[in-house]
C-alpha cells in the first residue's frame, strides 16, 4: 500500500509519520514520509485498516 501525504494545497509532506493498524489488538506499523510525501507498507495482509497521519503544524488526519 502506497501512502502519499499532502496537505490541504496539494503539496507534499515530508517526514510526516503514517500509522496504520488492523485493529485495536493488533501491533501498529509506522512509516516515515519521503521527501515526495511517499511511503509504504508491503505484504500486508486482507484486513480494513485504521490510518492516521501527525506531524506538528498540520492538521491530524485519520482514515478508515
């Protein structure tokens, strides 16, 4: 699954940490945004995830 991270012009994030979890038992992974607001987890399994992305001075986001 590839994240891209913008704000709310369209520009990318970098650095922005991304979290993704399966559910409320299961162990969260995180990723850092690249420069280009991209990042990645592979080889994840069929599940409904729960993303949130943080980083200071932006708005929190948080996706089912």
């Amino acid at each position: 699954m590839l994240v891209t991270v913008n704000d709310e012009n369209g520009v990318a994030v970098p650095s922005a940490p991304v979290f993704l979890q399966a559910s409320r038992q299961a162990v969260g992974l995180q990723c850092v945004a690249d420069f280009a607001g991209h990042c990645e987890f592979s080889s994840l399994p069929a599940a409904t995830y729960q993303l949130r992305v943080e980083k200071q001075g932006f708005y929190s986001v948080m996706l089912l």
